[in-house]
C-alpha cells in the first residue's frame, strides 16, 4: 500500500508513496483524481486473485517454492524493464545507475522487491484471494509504525494510533474468523508470511524515505524491480523450480502482473505530482476493498466461510487505512 518517498514502493504494495507530508502542486481535477486513483487501486487489488491464477495455470502447487519464486521473478524482472524502458522514452536518455543510486536501488530491491515477494508468493500459495486482499492492508500499519519508531520520519498521532488500532481490529477478525465467527482461520505459513511480507516493504518505504533526494524515483523502481526480480528467479532456479506451458491464458496473467507493477505505479507517481500526497494517499483503503470484491468474482471462496466476519474484517481495515491516510479538515484547509 501506498508509503514513503518515491511515489509507490511498486509491485502490489504502494506503501512507498508518501514524503513526509510534502504537498504537491494541485492541478489535476478531482474527477481525475478519483478515476485515476481508483484504476491503481482496482490494479493493485487485482493482483493477488490473479497471482492465484497464475498458479493454477502454470501448474505451481502451494510447496513449489522454486516455482513461485520464478513466477515472480519473471513479473518483476519484466516489469522493471518496462518501467525503466519508459523513463529513458520520456526523458529521452539512457543511463546507468550513478553509484548513490545504486546503494539505494540495491537497499530497496532487498526488502521491496526479493525479500517482501518471496514471502509474499509462498504464504499466497497457501492463503485464500480474500484473506491474502485483507492482509495486503496490513502494510499501511507496518509502514507507519516502522517509518515513526524505527526510522523516526514521522510522529504517530492520536488519530494514526486510532486508525491503527480500527485495522488491527479487522486483522484480528479477519485471522480469528475460523474460531469466533465461521471464518476461514490463520495459517503462519500463510497469512502469517503475507503479514511478514508487508513488513518487509515496510523497511523499503523508509529506506526510500530516508533518500529520496539521492536518486531518480522512477529510475529506483524500475531497477530495483529488476534486480529484486533477477535474485527471485536465482533462487527459483537454485530449488529447481519451473513453469509448465500454459498457453495463451497464462501469458495473458504474466502480462497483466507485469502491467499491474508498472502501469499502477506511473499513475500513483503522476497524481502524487499533482495533487497533495493526503488527498491522493487516502484512496488506499480502496485497495482492500477491491482485492477481496475481484477476489470473490475471479477465484470465489475457494472453499471456505465467506460472510459477516469478512465483511466486518475487510470494513474495519478499510476504516483504519482511510483514519491514517487522511488529514483533519482543519489541516487541510491551512495547507
């Protein structure tokens, strides 16, 4: 989810997508914000069914690990490629990394794209579409907790320790359902490893955060994709994974993720160019909400309890995400 210094962390998780508050120049209008910032999240949000999707059709059982590491390796090397393609065709130059970048690049690729992937693809082998869509808006929590009291960028506020504590509240649910409400449950190897994986990203945010001024933001994703991604097939090749033929349907899938990766991210970065990074940031809670509505349509329960619990969890998180994410009025009319 949305977070840090350079407009979008990448991948599925646009935790990296704040700057310490900075305000940007408000041109765009608000129509264009809303449907702008709704096809990111709708994107975002699509990406876990569809990553199930691609496990079906390339054949990768929930113990392949091999496999889901090549699978992703695959998405993020291409898609650092388009997105690292399209900066040099917009700017119309082609470079090399300078070596501050790369220290950023490689500190970035680390915990965004190898370390939170890698967890992110084993526990969604195991975890339902709807639960892996409700753990996805964990990330908003970790990155603010781990932005104010590891790195130290910001203060947590009455209103984010509330917004916090509404979206624990729908993890508790949401991971509590099997015994307290019918719910699908709470697998470590599962859920756990998405929660695991959203605090990876967490560190990244920050990471970005802390040097956002050494390096070009859209340079950083596309290399770092790339990188994270080429260590992610390294690691899939070491375990002997790989990818049965799937045809035009499972091309299809890559290409969607990859589009996903690269596509939801140059908007996010254009509108946070354009607008206040609070009145774009606050759309996030959207992104949950889409996940488990898209989830539901492409993949359906899957086997398990979907009823109130999922409601009241997917409402509570969304709930906080928005308390977080958004700004007092009074704040908003001074800035």
């Amino acid at each position: 989810m949305p977070r840090g210094a350079f407009s979008s962390g990448g991948g599925d998780d646009p935790t990296a997508s704040r700057d310490n508050g900075t305000r940007a120049s408000s041109r765009g209008g608000t129509g264009s914000l809303v449907a702008l910032a709704s096809l990111s999240c709708v994107l975002w949000g699509s990406a876990v069914p569809m990553v199930r999707l691609g496990y079906r059709a390339f054949g990768i059982g929930p113990g392949d690990t091999g496999s889901q590491m090549l699978f992703a390796g695959l998405r993020f090397v291409l898609a650092g490629v388009c997105v690292t393609v399209a900066w040099c065709a917009i700017n119309r130059s082609a470079r090399l990394p300078r070596r501050g970048e790369l220290r950023v690049m490689a500190s970035v690729a680390l915990f965004q794209t190898f370390g939170q992937y890698l967890l992110y693809y084993m526990g969604l082998s195991r975890a339902t579409g709807v639960n892996g869509s409700l753990m996805q808006g964990f990330g908003v929590f970790a990155a603010l907790i781990m932005s104010a009291l590891v790195f130290r960028l910001e203060r947590l506020t009455g209103r984010k320790l509330l917004g916090c504590a509404i979206g624990f509240a729908g993890i508790m649910v949401a991971g509590m359902g099997e015994h307290a409400v019918g719910g699908t449950g709470f697998r470590l190897d599962g859920e756990g490893l998405l929660l695991l994986a959203t605090a990876s990203a967490s560190v990244a945010s920050s990471i970005l955060r802390r040097h956002a001024s050494e390096a070009d933001p859209v340079l950083v994703c596309g290399w770092q994709f790339m990188m994270g991604g080429a260590a992610l097939l390294a690691v899939g090749l070491g375990l002997g994974g790989s990818l049965a033929s799937a045809g035009a349907g499972g091309a299809g899938i890559l290409a969607w993720l990859v589009m996903v990766s690269a596509v939801a991210y140059g908007v996010w970065s254009h509108l946070l160019r354009s607008h206040d990074v609070s009145q774009v940031a606050v759309f996030e809670f959207l992104i949950p909400v889409f996940g488990v509505l898209l989830s539901l349509a492409i993949l359906g329960p899957e086997g398990t309890s979907v009823g109130p619990h999922t409601a009241v969890a997917l409402a509570l998180i969304s709930v906080g995400i928005y308390v977080v994410e958004s700004r007092p009025a009074k704040v908003r009319a001074q800035g």
